[in-house]
C-alpha cells in the first residue's frame, strides 16, 4: 500500500513561545515528507521560542498571525504542546477562533501533550474520545471529553496524543488522517 500523500496541502501549525520543540518540528517534518507545505501561525509577527522541556531552544519564523489567518487556507491543524505554548494561545480570542473554525469546517486536526487546553477553550472536546499529557486529564474530562491513556487516539478526524515519546505513532496517524481530508460528520 502507498504511503499517504498531502501533497498540495497547507497544513497550519499553532504556536506560540514555548512550544516543545520536537512536538513542532517532528510533526512538521512529517507532513512536509508527504508533500504539504507548512505554515507556522502564531499570536504576533516575528518568531517564537521553543523549548527543549524547560529549557529554551531554537527561534522558528513566524509566517502569519492568527488575527490575520483564515481556516479557508488551510486543510488542517497541529497544535503542539508544551506548557506554555497552550497557555498563551487559550486566553486569545483570535487562537480560540481560529482552533474552532477547524472543528466547523469539519477539518483534521493533530493534538498532543499539553495542546488540548486550547482545545478546551473552543469548546469542541465534548463527547470526545481523547488523550493528553496525564495532568490533562481532569480538565478534558471536566470539558466532556473521555480521557484514555494511549498512544495516539483518533475520534472522526481528531488525531490526539500523550508526549515526545508518542510522536512517531502521532505523525505516521496525522498524515493519514489529513491525507483522508474534511471529516463533515463533525
């Protein structure tokens, strides 16, 4: 069987400072070996910095703001953990906007470690099947979300998953999930 291909497709990545690194570059990675072209959306022009756990790591480009991003752009969404990064994008209203256009158009959408808190605030976890860093777990439950402990989930083109350490199921399943497009049953 073919690997799945994405190409042609714009996948936009959600970030802000202290995104962890390799919950951005890795993912990224993956859907540009498949043909997509990522686009780095951030809170402010400029750049970010990510962090290796809790130390600072590299500055990425930002290539567009979220006030200024449009859902109709893009065939997906990865939203990277670290604890920071979900922090700063949930309290703007312009993030929370964007997350939640996805989950309208019924497009994919990739998840993991600390990312579903923006999730959270969209309000679009309700009567999902989910997973998270573990000290996620009361607060997607509290959301109406069902909260398991694998690897990698995937609820109706919601692609969720734990940690670093999941990353190479989490990027073989979000390539598949993008490579089958919008998910209009959401």
């Amino acid at each position: 069987m073919a690997a799945p291909t994405l190409q042609g497709k714009r996948i936009a990545f959600l970030a802000a400072d202290g995104v962890e690194e390799v919950e951005y570059v890795q993912p990224r990675e993956a859907v540009e070996r498949a043909g997509a072209t990522a686009v780095l959306v951030s809170l402010r022009p400029g750049t970010i910095r990510s962090f290796d756990h809790l130390d600072q790591s590299t500055a990425y480009d930002v290539d567009v703001t979220v006030a200024d991003a449009d859902v109709g752009g893009y065939d997906a969404l990865v939203l990277p953990g670290g604890v920071a990064n979900p922090d700063f994008l949930r309290t703007d209203p312009d993030a929370v906007r964007f997350v939640r256009g996805f989950f309208d158009a019924g497009k994919p959408v990739g998840v993991i470690c600390h990312g579903p808190w923006t999730l959270i605030e969209a309000d679009v976890v309700r009567g999902r099947r989910m997973t998270s860093w573990p000290s996620l777990r009361t607060d997607l439950t509290n959301a109406g979300a069902t909260w398991v402990d694998e690897q990698v989930v995937t609820d109706d083109g919601l692609v969720s998953s734990r940690k670093p350490g999941d990353l190479p199921a989490f990027c073989a399943k979000i390539v598949e999930e993008f490579a089958e497009g919008p998910h209009p049953s959401r």
